[in-house]
C-alpha cells in the first residue's frame, strides 16, 4: 500500500484510469476508496469521470464520513463506510457498473462462476436486490454480504461492489467478474448450459 496520502491518491487515481480504460465505468458512474492506517479514508468526489480525475480531486474524510476538505464525497460513501465496518480485511472499495455485470444482476440471481477464472480466482460472489444508489437500505444489504466473507458483491440493476487488501486485488475482482457474467451471457445465447452450482 501506499506510503502517504499522496502516493495513496495517486493509486486511485491510476486505479479510476485502469477501470475507465476497462470499461468498468461510464459517465460519471463508479466510487473507489481506500482506507488509510489511521482510520481515515480516501474517497474520489461526487459527480466526476473516473477517466481524468487529479489527485488533488481525491476527498479525505474520517472513519464517520466527514470530509476533512472543502470537497464532495461520492453519494455511495457509505457502501464504502459499511464495508469497512464488517471487514477489517479490506483496504479499499471498488464500485462499478460493468455492463454484463448490470445485465445479470436483473435475473435475479449470480452469474454461473464455470469458467477456471472464475472458480479459481473470483471466488464466491455475493448478490443484493435493488436499493436506491447511495441509500442507507442499499449499504446495509452490501455490508450484510461483505460481513459473511463474501469480496465481490452483484447488485440488481446497479453494478458491482469488490474489497481487497489492495486497489489491484480488488480491481482484479472486478475484472474477473465482468468477464465471468460476459462469458456467462454469451453462452446463455448459443444455448449452451450453464453449471451455477458455483455461484
């Protein structure tokens, strides 16, 4: 991890860029945070592109989401929040809304995990239904699949919630996931059949 808050917004900042050239996000969709050894955290604002954001755009707020700057938080600072409340594991938060990730989320359930990516590095996969973006019903139903183990969570018709140790585990999971539920569509439409014994 990095050394100081500056190098540390500095990973975030390469880490937006990654899921930007990824196409992980669109827009101005997609949050990441990373908690710092003191307990505060690093948050990117409200209302920007991850494509170009400046280190000097990355928010600093306390453990209880009080921005120390003049700045905006992501409206989903408290998804991060939760999860870090139930993981003391986990060093940042990557949300995202891949596309095959949002198309899966709307049938109700996890895509098959059948591939050897996604059953060797993905692990399990956890899934919530619809909550309104940045609601407090939509981080308690995240931090409850957080809480039982799970690093990746689905959530219908929104996108996707990864934790990790570090912002490239958790961006690795994130990848692996929209590869996984893009595998999982294609082969839904050749007719082939699908092991979701995994998911």
């Amino acid at each position: 991890m990095a050394a100081n808050r500056d190098d540390a917004r500095a990973e975030i900042v390469r880490c937006c860029t990654r899921l930007w050239q990824r196409h992980l996000v669109t827009g101005t969709s997609g949050n990441v945070s990373l908690r710092l050894d003191d307990g505060d955290v690093l948050v990117t604002p409200s209302g920007r592109s991850l494509e170009a954001l400046g280190i000097d755009e990355i928010v600093l707020v306390d453990p209880a989401g009080r921005p120390r700057e003049d700045r905006r938080p992501t409206s989903e600072l408290a998804l991060h929040l939760a999860a870090y409340r139930v993981r003391p594991d986990a060093r940042c938060v990557v949300h995202t809304h891949p596309t095959f990730c949002v198309v899966w989320s709307r049938t109700g359930c996890v895509f098959p995990q059948d591939t050897v990516g996604a059953r060797e590095t993905l692990g399990p996969v956890g899934w919530t239904r619809y909550f309104p973006p940045g609601s407090a019903e939509l981080a308690g139903c995240c931090r409850d699949e957080f809480a039982r183990g799970v690093d990746t969570v689905l959530m219908e018709r929104h996108g996707l919630s990864a934790i990790g140790a570090s912002l490239d585990e958790a961006f690795a999971l994130t990848d692996l996931a929209e590869e996984a539920a893009r595998i999982a569509y294609y082969a839904s439409l050749a007719g082939h059949p699908l092991d979701t014994g995994a998911a």
